[in-house]
C-alpha cells in the first residue's frame, strides 16, 4: 500500500455549496509518469493522471489524498 498524502501549505481548500469539503481521492495508485498517446489503454492514462495528481498534493497545490 502506498504511502497516504494530504495536501501542503499552499493548498486552496474547495467547498461546494452546503461547505463540504472537496478534494481528489485516488486509490489503487501505482505510479507511472509515461503513456503512448495512439493506444488506448485507460489503466495507463489513469495511472499517469493519479501520478500528476500525486505530484501536484506534494507541491501543496491541490488537496487530496492518494493510497
């Protein structure tokens, strides 16, 4: 199991309109940084989207967490 981040020090926290807090929850998480864009293969595209989400909660710029 990989590693839980939260979001760092210059995270905007998002609210929807009843104040409940919004964030990105990524599971199942395994990192990958490279796809071919002429195949189709969705468990690549989304291995490399957690891993820009991953990258973008340690900078502190989004919140979330990844697991």
């Amino acid at each position: 199991m990989a590693n839980i981040l939260q979001g760092g020090v210059r995270d905007t926290i998002y609210k929807d309109s009843s104040g409940t807090e919004q964030k990105f929850v990524v599971t199942n998480f395994n990192e990958d940084f490279s796809f071919n864009c002429d195949v189709n293969d969705t468990l690549v595209t989304s291995d490399v989207l957690a891993t820009l989400i991953q990258t973008l909660i340690r900078k502190g710029i989004i919140n979330g967490t990844v697991a």
